[in-house]
C-alpha cells in the first residue's frame, strides 16, 4: 500500500513520468506481448539443438541443477 501511495504520489502529483514509459507501453500493448510471449515459444519449441528443441537447451542451462 505504502509503494502504491508513493508511486501515486510521483506519478499524479509531482508530475514525473519520464520512467514510466516503458510500463504505459506494455500496459497499453498486453495483449499483443500476450501472443508474442506464445509465438516465441512456439518458435523456441521448433528449432532443433542436437536432439531436442531451442526451449529444452535454454531450460536445462537455466534450471538443470533444480531437475530432480
């Protein structure tokens, strides 16, 4: 509560809205980051890496020591 009073506080009355940029383009654009999000994934999932997918390699590198 005490973040959103401050964020409040920066954004509506004191006016300072130069780094809130990024976060008005993909509140405004969700639905469209919602889709990319799927087609890259889709493409991740078609791309061999020896014998599995692009999406495979990248989760094994990233979480491989947390597979049981």
């Amino acid at each position: 509560m005490l973040c959103y009073a401050l964020c409040s506080y920066i954004l509506d009355i004191r006016k300072v809205r130069l780094w809130s940029a990024p976060f008005l383009v993909f509140g405004a654009n969700a639905i469209l980051f919602f889709m990319f999000a799927g087609i890259v994934a889709r493409i991740l999932i078609m791309i061999p890496v020896a014998d599995t997918s692009l999406k495979s390699a990248i989760n094994a590198g990233f979480f491989g020591k947390y597979n049981v």
